[in-house]
C-alpha cells in the first residue's frame, strides 16, 4: 500500500510538471507557478518511498520553497506592515538552540582522542573556503556586494546538514558534529577577521559589530541549547524529535525570505552565481578530501572534512547579511548556496554509502 501512494506521488509529479510546461508554452511563465511548486513538492514525497533517493526528500522541498519565492516574492517580504526578514536573526537563534540541544560535553572528547583529525578538518574549513571565495569573487565580475557574499559564504562554519551527509556517507559522524561544533563556536571571532581581510576591498566591514552579531546569533542560544540538553535531555522525548524538524523548517523559512529579498538581482546573474556557488561548493568537497588524504587520514575521516569543508551554514551567513542591513545582495549567495549543497552534498553522501569506509 505504502508503495503504491508514493507511485501515486511520483506521477502526480511528472503530471504537475508536464502541466507547468504547457502553461509556459502556450500561456505565460508567470501563470505555471503552482504547478512548478507542486512538481517539486509530489517529487519529494515519492522520494520517501526509495532508500536510495529518500536522502533528497528535503533537497526537494527545499527547492519547491525557492520557487515559491520566486514565483510570489511578495509573500514573503512583508505581511500588513510586518517585514519578514526581520524573522531571519530568530530563526537562526532557534536553529542555533536546536544545535545545541543536540550538543553536549561528550561531542568535544574526540578532540583529545583524535586531535589531528580535528585540527586537520576545522583548519581546512577556515582556510579553503574563504580563499575559494575570494577567488571566485575577485575573477566574477559582479557587483561588489554580491561578490561579497560569495567570500562571505565561505567564511561561514559548517552546519547541521553536513552531520547529517556524514551520516549518510558512512563517515565519521563523531568527527563531524566535533568540526561543526568548534568551527561554530569559533565563528564570532574567525568570520569577521576573514571578512574584514578578504571582503573588505568589496564592501565595508564592521568587525566588533559583527563579531557581536554572530555571538548573538550563535553563542547564546547554542548556551541555552547545551543547558537545556544537561537539564532537560531525554525528559521531553517530542521535543529532542522536534528541534531536527524545527531546525529545518528554520532553514527553510529563512531561504524563503532571502530568496524572496534578491529576486531581482537572482533573476539578472542568477546563472553566474549559481554556477559559481557550484564551483565553490564542490572545490571545497574535493579540496578538503584531497588534503585530509594527505595528511594520511582514515578514508571514513577524509570523507567527514569533505564534507565539513564544502558545507556552509548558510543560514548564518543570511542572518550576517541581514545585520549588515545587506540581505538582498550579500545575503544571495547563501540563499543559493543553502539549496545547491543540499543537492550536492545528498549525490556525494549517497555515493559513498554504497562504498566501504
């Protein structure tokens, strides 16, 4: 029966699609809207019913959500009167809490236990993506506030997606949440430093603002979050199941926003930045691979820095162009890399699954 409903699915989403694509050809793009969001959204519920694609459910979703705000930009600007990127710091803040919920003093003993590993993969991650950033922002040709965020993106720690990749790619899970975690924390004070070195010939940078910015932003609710999980852990099992689903609803709505804010600018170089999002995002995956191997790691612990390295919080990095008052054009390269890695990093995991560690 299970089966059946997802087949059900799977041809309500080709039915969706072929729909979107006749109302294109003979009527007008904007008028294929539902029928667009719909295909992704049937296509991600038929995902569930197969081991081998249910990793890309959430990828999908993702991507219905960006072409709802795309599509009806609108909606997710202002509300009578309310402008909803002001949402995008508590948003952050509950996904951060949710980060810490699920952290606890145990997740840091693998640093005295594999301290190479640790020091390998959270180096790695501050050195390769930013530098790739900037690369790619200084050879792109865009303006200065949009290149800016490309090197703001790498910049950015890892987030909970690339534990849950780890997961997936039989990789060393442990070592991932523990590169998450210190890359995380050390954010409010190696992110603005990047920026200020690395982005400050593109845009202005405020380091002690958004030094203060980011510790709110991650550092007080990821405090809430760990004093919640050593009081309160286990006590509330809906909870502890909640906060994953919370924190990816988060994720969501924050794209949602973001995408909606740089629509117009999205739909002038969307097609360079995407492709250069994609270039950063699978350097980063082949880099840091590349350079755990060389430094002799476990293949289980080259596949967790790849995945550590080409994977950014882009909800943070949203929230970071949001303080800066710049949401619309620093902010667009995290709203199309949140999506893109998702995909990237679903093929990459799922790839590896099926090959032994």
């Amino acid at each position: 029966m299970k089966v059946r409903i997802f087949r059900i699915f799977f041809i309500l989403s080709i039915t969706a699609l072929l729909v979107a694509v006749a109302i294109t050809f003979f009527n007008e793009l904007s008028n294929a809207g539902p029928a667009f969001i719909l295909f992704w959204i049937f296509l991600g519920l038929s995902f569930r019913g197969s081991k081998v694609l249910k990793g890309y459910t959430y990828s999908a979703m993702i991507f219905a959500a960006v072409t709802t705000s795309l599509f009806y930009p609108a909606a997710f600007i202002e509300i009578n009167g309310f402008t909803l990127s002001r949402l995008i710091i508590p948003l952050i803040q509950l996904i951060m809490f949710g980060m810490g919920t699920s952290m606890s003093a145990r997740d840091f003993i693998s640093v005295a236990r594999a301290p190479k590993a640790v020091v390998i993969g959270v180096t790695a991650h501050f050195v390769i993506m930013p530098l790739l950033g900037f690369t790619l922002a200084s050879i792109s040709g865009l303006p200065p506030e949009i290149a800016a965020g490309i090197i703001l993106i790498g910049c950015s720690p890892s987030g909970l997606a690339s534990n849950v990749m780890s997961y997936l790619a039989n990789a060393n899970l442990a070592l991932s949440i523990t590169i998450t975690s210190i890359a995380t924390l050390m954010a409010p004070f190696v992110t603005p430093l990047l920026m200020k070195l690395l982005a400050g010939a593109f845009i202005d940078i405020d380091v002690y603002k958004m030094m203060w910015d980011i510790f709110k932003m991650i550092m007080l609710p990821i405090g809430a979050g760990l004093l919640f999980n050593r009081l309160l852990h286990g006590k509330s099992a809906w909870l502890d199941k909640a906060m994953p689903l919370v924190s990816m609803a988060g994720i969501g709505m924050v794209i949602l926003i973001v995408t909606a804010a740089g629509r117009e600018s999205l739909l002038q170089i969307g097609g360079l930045l995407i492709l250069l999002v994609f270039i950063h995002n699978v350097s980063g995956y082949l880099l840091g691979y590349w350079g755990a191997g060389l430094f002799k790691l476990p293949e289980s612990d080259c596949r967790t820095v790849a995945i550590e390295v080409g994977m950014q919080n882009g909800g943070l990095a949203s929230g970071i162009a949001k303080e800066m008052g710049k949401i619309a054009t620093v902010g667009l390269a995290a709203g199309v890399f949140g999506p893109l890695m998702n995909i990237t990093g679903s093929i990459l995991a799922n790839y590896w699954h099926g090959k032994k560690a």
